[in-house]
C-alpha cells in the first residue's frame, strides 16, 4: 500500500450524516493536529500569520485549519529556516492542522513574473527580484521542510480559463506533475511529522475537461482531492460548474476542497454540491478594508450612517467584537487609522464565516440544510442592501 | 467641603506600605472602575485605542488605568458622539479606570501650530486644519462629556523649560487656569458618573519655581496631583529634579502622578521619589517600531542575530508572546510588514511594563526595594548591551 493512501491511523474522514436531496455532507477529518468538523473554513495565513490575528483570536473563532503559502515561505523566511525551528506549526504559534498551497496559484496570479516548462516554474521573486524555480519535485520537499499536515500537489493553471487549447494543455500538465508530486512524496520521508497530499483537479471552464482532469487526478488514492484553478472573484457560474462537474465522481470517502473560494453564497453552492473544505482571503483582506460580512448582508464600516450608532456589526453575532463595541467605535477607528481596526473586523469577519460553517453542519445533521440555504441565499437577494454595503 | 475633595467614597487612596529608606510607597487607587495597585503605569490609548491591542489582552497585561486623550478625541469623534454613545468607557469597550490629559501637552507639543493666550489656547486641528479653541472651561467641559474617571486641569507647559521668564509666565498662568478648572468642575454635574479633576505642577527646570508650583496647585483640595511638563526624551536629570523639588512637598495622603514618563530606568527613581502613577507611549510606539523591553536592556526585533533563534524575546516573561513565539519568528513578521508584529511586539512590552510595576510593588511591600532598584539598574549599566539594542 502506498504511503499516500487515504486510510491511516494519521488522516481519517469520516462522514458522519448526509442531506436526503442534495450532495451535502457533514464529517470530520482528522490530522495529526486534530479533528476537523467538514464544511470547514480554513483562514489564509499567508506569511505564517492570518493578519492581525493572533493563534488564541484565531482559536476563539472557532478556526480548525489555517492555510500558509508554500512560495510566500520558501521566499522569506525559507523553509530551511522553518525546518530547523522545528516546522511552521512551531514558528507560528499554531497546533492546529495546518495546510500549504503548492505554489501553483502564485505562479498563475503572478503571470507577468512567471515562465512555466515542462519541468516546473520560474518566477521572479517578490522580495528581492531573483528567480525562483519551482518544480513538483522542489514544492514537495519545501513542504515536507514546512511540516504542515496538508500539503498540496504543484498545480498549472491556465493563465485564460476559456481558452480552450490552453487549458488543456495546462490540465495535461497538471496531471504529469501530480505523478512527479506523488513519486516524490512517497521517496521522501517527512521531516516534522505525518503529512498528507492532495491532488488538484483542473480543467478551466469546460465541463469535458473538468471530468476528465477528476478522473485522472482519482488514479491516485490520495488523502484528499482538491478542485483548483477558481478563485476570488470568479463568476458564480464558472465556480458552481467546475464544482458540479468534479463532486460527483469524487470519491465519497474523501475529503474535498474547493480552493480560494469564497464568499457565503459560493459556500451554500459548493456544500450542497458536496465540498468539504474552503480557503479564502476574503474575511481578513475585506477586514483590513473596512468590509464587514453580517447575516443581512456585506457593509462597509466606514458609512457616516453609523457615526452615532452602538448596535454591535452584527446582532445575531457571538464574536468577541461584537459583544464589545458598537458600530460607531469601529467606524472611529476606521477614519483613524488605527491598526485595531483591521485586526477588529478581520476577527469578526473570521468568526462570522466559522459560525456560518458551524450553521451548515448543523442543517446538515437536522436534515434541514436546504432550508438554511434558501433561506439565507433568499435574505441576500430580497433584502434590501444595508446602508453602506458593497 | 467642595466636591473636588479627594476623600469620598468615589475616590480614596491608600497607602499599605512604604519603604524605610526612600520614600517609595505602594498603595491602592479606588476608583468608580475598581481599584488600581500603585504603582501604577498606564498605557495610552490616545484615540480610544490603545494602539493595537483588544481591551481583553490590555486587562491580561494587569492594565488598570487606561489614558485618553482630550484633544484628539476632541477632534475625532467628538465629546459629543462619545457622550450621547454613553461615554468613553463604553466607547472604547474598556470597564476599568481611565484617565484623560487636558490637552495641554498637545499645546505645547504642536507648538508650531498654537497660539496660547490668557484666555486659553488656539490649535490648528491635525484632523483638518480648522482652529480648535481649548480654554480651562473647555477643556472641563470636554472631560465632563468624555467621563474619564480621572481627569486634568489644563495647564501651560512653556515650550523652552530652561528660559526662566517664560516658564515663570507659564507656571504662574497654569495656577490661573488651574482656578478657573476647578471652579468650573464644581459648577458642572458630571454628565456619566462621578469623576476626579487632577492638578498640574509646572515650573520648569527651576526648583525654587517647581516648589512653588507645588504650593499653588496645593492650595486646592485635589483627589490628586500631576507632575507635568517632563516628557518623554527628557533628561534624567531634569526628570530627577522636577519629581525631587515636587514630592516631598506633596500631600502623602493623594496619590501623584508624573506625566508621559517614561522607561523602566525612570521608573525606579520616580518611585524611589514616591511617585505613584505613570503613563508613556514608549511600550506601544517601541513596539510598532520593533524594538522591545526585555529583563537584560532593550532589544531590535529586526536584527539578523535573531534569524535562527527560537528563544522567547524575554526569557523572565510570561506574557502571551513569550508562551508563544521565538525570536525568529516575530523578526519574521517585522521583515514582512505583517501587522501582527506591532500587536505582538505592543503587548509584548506593555506586560513587561505592568510586570515590572509589580515587582516594584512587592518589593516596596517586602522592603526590598532598594535592593531591587540597585540590581535593575546595575544589570542595564553594566551587560552588554544586546545584539540589536538600542
């Protein structure tokens, strides 16, 4: 058997109830730094820190996994570093799960410092302007250096998902590199400790190619399988089929992730189509510009409509922001420039997505997700936007 | 009796016990908010916000007295908004004590944009440029609105300390103004709950003028009494002068407060003066600009020395951070730019502050106060100076 295979004492998903008349389950993964309820939220710690957040804050939401960025780390500190400090868990301050991107969104998101080959990607790097050569070999072994429980395969997506000749080639590709990746995972002891790989379907915005990219990436029994190459930002329509195309030939005994997505709504779509996991900026990068999301609806916190108002962001909320100050002190510190306030409404808007998680795996249980989820995508729809929302 | 009388069951002081051989005390301050341990150091949360950090990690930093600032909230929000918000308690999310500065500091700190004359003070806002008018009525007033549980008269600090005529001029002034503060304190209802008004000593680098501003502001029944016009950057020779010519003739029974002072080093003569209460930007302003406290002298987070090292900043402390994280890492989110190394390495060194101060106040208790004072002392004179310090 494979050291990748998905069945082993360290990783487990177990699927624990199912929705009777869509895809959506709910379940727990276990990694060798806990268990993890699925629909689960993983906030984006770039640089080995989800800003402004402290690991104790990022508890308190409720948070299970915490994502960091393979490239982002191989440039500074690297993980040479990270290695001999005793892996990221240890340098960051975190003992819970922790997964690394592979890199493979930075060369896409990046295209304009990028060549990608055959044998890998050279980028030119953000910190000082050298190349920077990654291969699927070479992303392996930085992640093994990193330790983080998850680690994802090296992934090309197409820089044009619509074009077609290009996305398949970049798909072929994908696949090509998935089996250097799982070569090398499997040559490799892990440095810190049990490590799981996932492997990334592509496949653009063609439903063909979708499938097919599934079909080959499932060749390999990996712990996990993620769907790649939609991202923030993206059109509902283009998430929503490149997720229907991929959950029903996934296997139902594996955890799977639908990478960089999202906001709410996306959420809903995805979970009844059967995702169990998320990653996505959005809670802190909208935190840091004065965006807060609230079960009415996204607003922005600086709005002069709530210069002389204490109601807290968000009354249904239990976040620690919310049960201290009202709209008006955050909008203070917003026109102030104070730090505290991204570190503020990215700690709500965290707790906010990790409450909404925990909402879904519930309905899921109660046989009532449906409801849940007409109910809230109705909400967003016919209610009238709050003063100040984006 | 006048209602600013300092005994009342709002405000009280008591003195538990002092130091044979200097006059260094430890006692407690009770306030509407609870009762702080002296001494006692306040951080300052100019606009409502001690600079990045929750009011839930300030209380575990052993905070008690938080610092507003007059003008600044003045400008922004407004004492208006705050008041009719239920004031600035519950503005800024904080339930213990606060005390709030009369503005006069920022008169003479933006000296290139006042003009001050008997009547009181005209700034140029920093906010928008428009002429703010504080008077000692005003300046009342605006702490009425605010409802700190301690706040200041307004004084005039001369803007050359060691030109005499001048600081005369001002000094004398400051006890003018200080009159008409506290008529106008008594003639105004607290508008949130009962408050304390605090007098200022000026004078200067001249002792006989400091003696005799302690006569003047003395002549009012205070709760208790400021040593101002000392500031941060001072020598700590004159810092030494102002607190010895002040001190001795102050009433034992008040608690005294030397204002924007200051380093752990000016801390130990202050108190050793009998000196109860500090406040000082340094632990937040240091940690933003990545410089910390430690038990052997003062560290630069960012120097390369720490690139590999995964010891805590400070191996004596047992704050949040130092549970936490190495040197590594938090050089690490310094050389990012990532916002939570300004948190971190603020809170970091408000613990040490607060930690520090209870040092002192057991040893006061333990009459060992000397002893300790010789040994901090000695050990920052005689180490090395750290990589890194400053």
């Amino acid at each position: 058997m494979p050291r990748t295979n998905a069945l082993s004492t360290d990783f487990r998903f177990e699927v624990h109830a199912r929705c009777d008349d869509t895809r959506a389950r709910t379940g727990t993964f276990h990694t060798p730094h806990g268990a993890v309820p699925t629909p689960a939220f993983m906030p984006v710690g770039t640089k080995a820190t989800v800003k402004g957040l402290t690991p104790r804050q990022l508890r308190d939401t409720g948070t299970g996994f915490v994502l960091g960025n393979t490239y982002h780390l191989h440039l500074r500190p690297g993980e040479e570093a990270i290695r001999e400090l005793g892996g990221l868990h240890r340098f960051m301050g975190w003992d819970g799960p922790i997964l690394t991107d592979s890199g493979g969104f930075q060369v896409f998101s990046l295209a304009h410092l990028t060549r990608v080959r055959e044998e890998g990607a050279e980028l030119r790097s953000v910190v000082d302007g050298t190349v920077v050569r990654l291969t699927p070999e070479t992303v392996v072994d930085i992640q093994r250096d990193l330790g983080a429980d998850v680690i994802m395969a090296f992934d090309h997506c197409a820089s044009d998902p619509l074009d077609r000749e290009q996305v398949e080639r970049a798909t072929d590709r994908t696949h090509r590199w998935l089996e250097r990746c799982v070569r090398r995972f499997d040559e490799r002891d892990p440095v810190h400790g049990p490590q799981a790989l996932f492997g990334i379907v592509q496949g653009g915005a063609f439903e063909d190619l979708r499938k097919r990219s599934v079909e080959a990436v499932c060749a390999h029994d990996l712990v996990g399988y993620a769907i790649g190459g939609v991202s923030v930002g993206e059109h509902e329509e283009a998430i929503e089929m490149a997720v229907e195309a991929a959950t029903p030939l996934l296997p139902e005994d594996r955890p799977r992730y639908l990478m960089g997505v999202g906001t709410p709504r996306d959420f809903f779509r995805a979970v009844r189509a059967g995702v169990d996991m998320f990653d996505c900026v959005t809670p802190t990068r909208h935190g840091r510009n004065h965006q807060v999301y609230t079960s009415k609806g996204r607003m922005n916190v600086r709005n002069a409509a709530w210069a002389r108002d204490d109601r807290p962001l968000d009354e249904d909320c239990s976040c620690e922001v919310c049960a201290t100050f009202g709209r008006a002190y955050l909008r203070h510190l917003c026109h102030s420039g104070e730090i505290l306030a991204g570190v503020l409404l990215s700690l709500h808007n965290v707790h906010f997505f990790q409450h909404l998680m925990q909402r879904m795996r519930d309905a899921i249980r109660a046989g009532t997700f449906n409801a849940l989820a007409s109910d809230y995508l109705e909400r967003l729809q016919t209610k009238a936007p709050m003063d100040g929302s984006v």
